[in-house]
C-alpha cells in the first residue's frame, strides 16, 4: 500500500515563504509521478493551484509555485497572506489509471 | 465557465445502495477523464474513481472495487458513481472533479461543492 506523505502542519508568518513537501512511503516523487497541489478551507470544495509538478491552475496568483527538492514534490508560499491558511493537498498519478492523495499539510498564518 | 453539480446524495442503511449524479456545463465533457473524489467527517481527501473520456476505461481505489461503479452519459454531459452493499466507512462528501484531456488522469482542475453521503442505521 503506497502512503503518500506530507507535514501534518506548518506555521508561517504573513508575508514569510513555506515549503510544503510531498513524498512517497517507498521511492522518490519524480515528474513522472504528475504531482498536483490542492488548496481546501474548511466546508469549502478544495481547489486546484498546480498540475504536471509545476503548472499553475487557472487564477492561481504567482506567489504559489511547484517544484521537485531532492526525492519529493514541493509546494512553496511566497509572500504568505492571512487566507492562504488551509488545508494543502498533493496528488501523485501512480500510474494504471491510479491517483493518490497525500496526507494533507494544515497551514497556519500568523 | 465550468460548473459541476453533485446530486443525489443522503442517508442510507448499512449494505443499501445510492446513486450520485453529477451534472457539468460550461465544457465539452466528452473531452476530460472525470473523477469522483471523497472525504471522509474530519479526514483529508481520497480519490475514488476515475473514468476516461469515452467511458472506455475505469479504475477505482481498492476499498470499493466490486462495490462502486463510475459511469457516463456524454449525451447528457453527466457522470455517476452507482454505490452498492454500502458500509459506515463510506460515510463522506463525494466531490466530482473534471480531469485533464491527456491520455492519463494525472489531476484534477475543476471540482464541484459535493454531495453527502451517511450510511448509518
């Protein structure tokens, strides 16, 4: 059973930088894995921020940017703002039609 | 614009079944994979299902092989997830997502506000 992993939490400062990770229980993410990042607030629908490692959805500000660090999928905050707190979610496509959602990082802005 | 709109969802008791439906407008749907994804009271986010653009291939997470079954209409630009022999641990809000044009499902980029579904007696 693959667990995809990530930080239950992160604390940053308003205007401060945070990278999120995404990584596999067994191997390294590469960009073969597709990896994808989700934003949900709470009772909200989540919403889409970057695709294909690091393509950014539609409307998605530039202060939100995907890349590969070492051996996982990386999520970084630029210039945090008071509603990027949520919940983040990464999404690696394990190949055969398979998609697997990580374990979801709470972001705290204060 | 892109709008998803989940139906169908309720309460229902241990081992009955549920349809949801999924109503999507504003693209050509027979272009995208679409994808069912669920989150459980409290918990993050699970991927469910996925079907290709003309319903030709299916795949789900292990836990509801054999119970759930993803479908299309392209006619009728709906989706729907058949859930059968439903047990407590289904208990979720059931997103529809639309998937890419590619090939591969490798994500999601539209979602519609979800469906609820408590299976309890």
């Amino acid at each position: 059973q693959t667990v995809v992993t990530q930080e239950p939490s992160f604390s940053v400062s308003p205007g401060g930088t945070v990278t999120l990770t995404c990584g596999l229980s067994s191997g390294s993410v590469s960009t073969s894995y597709y990896p994808s990042w989700y934003q949900q607030t709470p009772g909200q629908a989540p919403r889409t921020l970057i695709y294909s490692t690091n393509t950014r959805s539609s409307g998605v500000p530039d202060r939100f940017s995907g890349s590969i660090l070492g051996n996982k999928a990386a999520l970084t905050i630029t210039g945090a703002q008071a509603d990027d707190e949520s919940d983040y979610y990464c999404v690696l496509y394990m190949g055969s039609g398979i998609s697997v959602f990580g374990t979801g990082t709470k972001v705290t802005v204060l | 614009e892109v709008q998803l709109v989940e139906s169908g969802g309720g309460l229902v008791q241990p081992g009955g079944s549920l349809r949801l439906s999924c109503a999507a407008s504003g693209f050509t749907f027979s272009s995208y994979w679409m994808s069912w994804v669920r989150q459980a009271p409290g918990k993050g986010l699970e991927w469910v299902a996925n079907i290709k653009q003309d319903g030709s291939e299916k795949y789900y997470v292990d836990s509801v092989k054999g119970r759930f079954t993803i479908s299309r209409d392209n006619a009728k630009n709906s989706l729907y997830l058949q859930m059968n022999s439903l047990r407590a641990e289904d208990t979720a809000v059931y997103y529809c997502a639309r998937g890419g044009q590619q090939l591969v499902p490798i994500y999601f980029d539209y979602w519609g506000q979800g469906t609820l579904v408590t299976v309890s007696s």
